[in-house]
C-alpha cells in the first residue's frame, strides 16, 4: 500500500498538483469517497475499510486510486455530484484529517474485501461473492 501512495504521490507530482492544504488532488478524491460513503459510521474500522476496498480494487483493476473511485457506478457519493463539489463538501467533514491519515496506514478490517453495499440494498453481485465482514451499516465482499 505504501507503495501505491508513493507512486500516486509521484505521478500527482509529474502531472501538476490541483490540490491545496498538503495533498494532491488524486488523494483528496481517495480522502473525499471515504468521507461521502463512510464519514457518518462511527463504528471501528469502518472508515479504514472503505480505503482497504479501494485499495483492493486498485491492485485487481491495475488502476490509480483515483480512478478506482471515479469509476461509473463504483462508489454511490459520485453518481450525482461533481469531483470538485465532492471534494469540497468532504473537506469541510469533521473528519477529514482522520481519514487523511488512514492513506498512510495499513490495515485488514475487510479480511481482502473489494466490494461492499449498505444493508439496506440487496446489488444483484451480491450472493456470487464470499462475505467477509459486517462493520456498521456496511456489508463487506471479495
């Protein structure tokens, strides 16, 4: 994981930063998607497990973080709203910074998940993939 944030660091850096306050535009779309899918759990581990999903993905995929979470239909928070508001509108979080922070750790909540859905949705993937945990309203797969 450290490895993926080092190379977004340094592509972000490559094609010019778009971003302020210490971050790149790239993790502030990462930092954002946790906030708009997971800012108001407060249940341990599940904000971390959004980035793991993310990261999970990223790695499957062979993509950036970003375009993990830009990907049509992938993450519910960008369906109707644009990056840049996303982004504003998560800045303004109270938990911001925590999630920041969660780009620069490494954990498994998920147990390698790189799907998951709210529990009040039934996707139709659903029942073809392996639950691996419930951490709040989240429902985790791989």
């Amino acid at each position: 994981m450290k490895i993926i944030l080092a190379w977004l660091v340094m592509m972000a850096a490559i094609i010019g930063c778009k971003s302020c306050e210490g971050s790149t535009y790239e993790q502030d779309v990462v930092i954002a998607t946790i906030i708009l899918e997971a800012g108001g759990e407060y249940y341990v581990g599940a904000i971390e497990a959004v980035h793991e999903v993310i990261v999970n993905r990223a790695m499957k995929r062979n993509l950036t973080l970003a375009e993990v979470c830009l990907q049509r239909k992938q993450f519910s928070c960008w369906n109707e709203i644009s990056v840049e508001d996303g982004i504003t509108k998560a800045k303004s979080h109270p938990r911001w910074e925590i999630a920041r922070n969660i780009l620069e750790k490494e954990t498994n909540y998920t147990k390698g998940a790189d799907h998951y859905h709210a529990d009040y949705v039934n996707p139709y993937w659903a029942d073809s993939m392996e639950k691996t945990i419930v951490i709040g309203r989240h429902i985790f797969y791989k």
